[in-house]
C-alpha cells in the first residue's frame, strides 16, 4: 500500500472515562456503595490484585499525597483500568489487567479486580482497549523543528526517539524536554556526524582528515554529552579504525552509516553497534562480492556525489547477485559481534518508488510548504522514471526486506526507525508505515511491535527501565483500539498515550494534529537554517542561495 493510500492515525471511539475521587466501582475490591474509598482501600487493592509492586512503586505509594480534584493528571496515581496488556515481553496478552502508574514510573498491574476509585487515583477506562509499550523511531531527524515534528511523534504513540545528528540546538531541545518546559519524546542522541573529505556534508557535521582528528572528535563528542558517535559513508579506513578503537576506549557506542570503503565484517568485528539503512549489506551478501570490494577501493574518491551514485549502482548489482550462503556466514558475524541492523524500510521505499507514489499523501497538511517544496525537489535525485528503472528499483527494495527477514531469522537484532525528516517520511506516522514494511519483510507482528519497543530499549541498554509493561518501567504507553498482534497496521488506531505518566486523550490528540496542521500552515515557522537541511547520506547538499528558507531536516 502507498503511504498516499495508507490511513492517518486519527483518534477513534470515544474519550476515555476517567475519575479522581468521590466515585465507587463495583465488584471485587471495591467499597461499599455509599462509603467514599480511601488510600488504604486503593492498597488493599494493590496488594490482593497486582502483578507486585516494583521497589520503584513502593517509594512513590509512600511519599504521594492525596490529591483531591482539580490537580494536575501527573501529581497523583493514574490507572488505565480494565485493557489488555500486551507487554512485549512475548508472554501472551493479558486480558481485563489494570496498569497504575505514579509519575513516571509503572508501579503494578493488577488482573481481574475493578480498581477503587479513591480519591488522589485517575481511573481512566481502558476496557476494550490494548495497552502496549510506547513506540521509539530509532532513527529519526528534525527535531528541533518543535511545533511540528514533537507533538507528530507524541500524537502518534511515539515516546522516544534516536536523533540521528547531535549539534547544540538539539541538546538544547532535549533538556527542556527533561525539564517538562515542552512535551516530546524522550531523545537519545549522536554526536554531530563524523565524516572525512571529500564529503556532501558540511556544518554541522565534523570532518577529519586524519586518525588523530578521528580520535579527537571522539573525545569531543564524550564531552559534550552525546549518547553514541554517528558515522558516515565517506570516512577513510584509516580514520573510521582510529574512531572505532576511540570509540570503545571512551565507551561510546559506535552507530550510522557503513562507509563505502570498510567491509560489514571489518566494522562489525571493530564494534560498530548498528548498520543504518541497509548501506553495504546487499554487497557484503553478494556472490560478487570480491569482485564489488576490488571496484570500490580502486575508485578514486574525488568527487562525492558521483561515488555516491557509483555506490548505488554497485549496490544495485550487488543485490542481483545475492547469495544466501554469503548471507548467511555475514548474518552469524553480526549476531556474534552484536551488530544490529537499523533497516529504515520507510525511507528504502520512498527512493526507490515513482515520485508520484507521495505527491498525494493526505499526512502533507501536517507538513509545511517548504518542506514540502524540498521533498518534490529531492525525491527527483532518486526515483526512478522510465519503467525499467522502475522495475529494477523495485527488485532491489524487495531485495532489502528479504535481507531484513532473514536477518532476524538468523538472530540479529533489528531496531525499527524511519528516517523522518526525509521526502515523505513523517514524523509518528512513518513508524507505522516502519512496522508494516517489517512485516511485510517475514517478521511477526509481535517482533515487529517489539523492534520499536522492548528491542529498542535492549539495544540502548536501558531494557531494565523501559521497553516493556511491567512495574519499574517507565510510564510510557499507547492505548490502541484493536489487537497489534493480529494485524500490525492496527498500531495506527491509536485511542490514547501516555508519555512520562502524562495521558493524552482522544480529544487532545485530535486538538494536537489540528494545531500541527494550523502550525504548518503558517508562512515561516520554521526555525533553523537550510545549510543543514539535506539529507547527508545522499548529494543535495541545501542551497547556499536560498538563504530564506528557515527549516533543517535530519540526515539519514
């Protein structure tokens, strides 16, 4: 299905009930009729009903006030009563179950027990609803862009983010999405891009030329705070090895791009944590491979956008030519090094399908014209045009999501992100377009689901605190309308979120995409300078003459 053909995630059914005090349930656990419950009550509750209360959950039981009604949603306790869990875990989905949440933190789930509606306690009504974990894009771009591409990921179930491209506006964004001054994801952040001359990239990606600039921009990027080091496609084999092995020594995790001229198993075995987009694979799978590894280091690096199309040629050949016994060997060197791989199937789809395939796409309100004006301009440097192109570009995605099924058939890990920022990849929204490709590719809709949730937080490391429904993880979840796990494209009927114990109901997710709309609309909204605009991985680097356009996008 086109992303023009494919429905918004727009809010459904009606909003949901809550209480905070005053009220009775009926059923096991609840007061007498006439009697108002009490913290004690709510307790007891937990107690005889829950799952078990995280040593989280206990502190914050211990230290929370009463709240009466009135006060702000996040002061109190918040129970979405009544739904089916799908906790990612891959245990089955656990029907009629409670999730009470304080805070930021999920304190218990609590199965078969109508929740006490005690005063201090928001019950909102989850029944006939299934709860998941809240989504993570693992590569995504334009953040700054706030009044846009913030509440497009909120608003669409995205709660955390992997911004691809660090530079000090986006650390900036981030702690006062830490400090609560403006709702967005949580973020995990690059360094600025790290690539060498002759390069598509400019400011604010950082270039060297040599292994001790290579290692230096490391320490830099440690002290400035950056989550990982990005990499990128033109680094020279004596640069990206000193980066690697500087990397490791700051303990830094290594991610991006596969440069053009390092093999997948050289910088596998070096630790690089993630492969971007697929670049390398398909060669690095091909029968011919020897032979495409000859062709690319006996080709001077002069003029970059020219080897950036030589590349895709080499690609393009590369996947006629496949391999599984190749495939197969390159496969178990990932899952031993623990090299995952980032497919962004979203963006893959989007270059190499017609133009015309997303000139209509009803999501373009929520984007802005000259964004828009950008995409239809760029997406000409890639789609193909004649019908043989056509049919080639098209034997080549497929190539691509049958690398990424049998990739995770073979075990490694695979993290879903988007690419957003690029030509028709939008904020929130692609995630879900992400999942069905995934799908599409051979995985379950639970791995698919679990790519963007407990899998993600498995490749951060931070597994312990998020990425799954249980009590001590973080209070980030999706109320859907309809079962993920029997039809994946259900994750875009999105009821409700919760992004760090905040609820965002139906109705302020539909008041959420009309101001995005209303904002995009706007002559100038945007806040940040074309030179950082293109897309790096690919030879259009903005126009030094269109000084007026105020906008960036991320690089893939």
């Amino acid at each position: 299905m086109s992303d023009a053909a494919r429905p918004e995630s727009t809010p459904t059914g009606p909003e949901p009930t809550s209480a905070r005090s005053g009220s009775t349930s009926t059923g096991p656990g609840s007061t007498s009729a006439g009697s108002e419950p009490t913290r004690r009550d709510f307790l007891r509750w937990l107690a005889l009903g829950g799952v078990g209360v995280g040593t989280t959950g206990a502190a914050l039981l211990a230290t929370t006030p009463d709240v009466r009604a009135g006060d702000p949603a996040d002061t109190g306790i918040l129970v979405l009563a009544g739904g089916t869990v799908i906790d990612a875990t891959g245990a089955p989905p656990r029907p009629d179950t409670s999730v009470v949440l304080i805070g930021d933190r999920i304190i218990s789930l609590v199965q078969g027990r109508p929740a006490p509606r005690a005063a201090g306690v928001r019950v909102v009504d989850a029944r006939g609803k299934f709860v998941v974990p809240g989504l993570w894009d693992m590569h995504a771009h334009g953040t700054v862009d706030e009044r846009i591409f913030l509440p497009l990921h909120l608003a669409n179930g995205v709660t955390g983010i992997r911004e691809m491209w660090g530079y000090p506006e986006v650390e900036a964004l981030r702690r006062r999405i830490d400090a609560g001054e403006v709702a967005g994801p949580r973020m995990r952040v690059a360094s600025p891009i790290i690539d060498e001359p002759p390069s598509i990239l400019g400011p604010p990606a950082v270039l060297v030329r040599t292994p001790s600039e290579a290692r230096a921009a490391v320490r830099r990027a440690k002290d400035e705070g950056a989550d990982f080091v990005k990499v990128y496609s033109y680094l020279g084999r004596d640069t990206y090895f000193a980066l690697a092995h500087e990397a490791r020594r700051q303990r830094l995790p290594l991610a991006g791009h596969l440069p053009y001229r390092v093999s997948a198993v050289e910088a596998s075995d070096l630790g690089q944590h993630s492969f971007e987009h697929l670049f390398g694979l398909p060669v690095a799978a091909s029968s011919r491979e020897r032979e495409f590894s000859q062709r690319i280091a006996q080709t001077p690096l002069t003029d970059p956008t020219a080897y950036f199309h030589l590349m895709r040629e080499i690609e393009w050949e590369a996947a006629e030519n496949w391999s599984s016994r190749r495939a197969g060997a390159l496969f178990r060197r990932l899952v031993r090094n623990n090299t995952w791989l980032s497919p962004t199937l979203a963006v893959n789809r989007v270059v190499n399908s017609p133009a015309a395939m997303f000139a209509n796409d009803p999501r373009l309100k929520y984007i802005p014209a000259a964004y828009q004006e950008l995409w239809a301009e760029r997406i000409r440097i890639f789609a193909p045009t004649t019908p043989e192109q056509t049919m080639r570009q098209r034997a080549f995605f497929r190539v691509l999501r049958r690398l990424v099924g049998q990739a995770r058939q073979a075990g490694v890990g695979i993290v879903g992100g988007t690419d957003c920022g690029n030509p028709y990849c939008f904020p929130g929204f692609s995630l879900h377009d992400e999942l069905s490709l995934l799908v599409d590719s051979g995985l379950s809709a639970l791995q698919a689901l679990q790519s963007v949730t407990r899998d993600a937080a498995r490749y951060l490391g931070e597994e312990r605190s998020m990425g799954t429904v249980a009590p001590d993880k973080v209070a980030d979840l999706v109320l859907l309308d309809a079962n993920p796990l029997t039809d994946i494209e259900n994750t875009r009927r999105i009821h409700a979120v919760v992004t760090r114990g905040r609820l965002i109901t139906s109705g302020m997710r539909t008041r959420m995409l009309a101001d995005v709309e209303a904002a995009a609309a706007e002559p100038g909204v945007l806040t940040v300078t074309t030179r950082r605009l293109a897309c790096p991985c690919h030879p259009f680097a903005a126009p030094t003459s269109a000084p007026t356009r105020r906008m960036r996008q991320g690089g893939r």
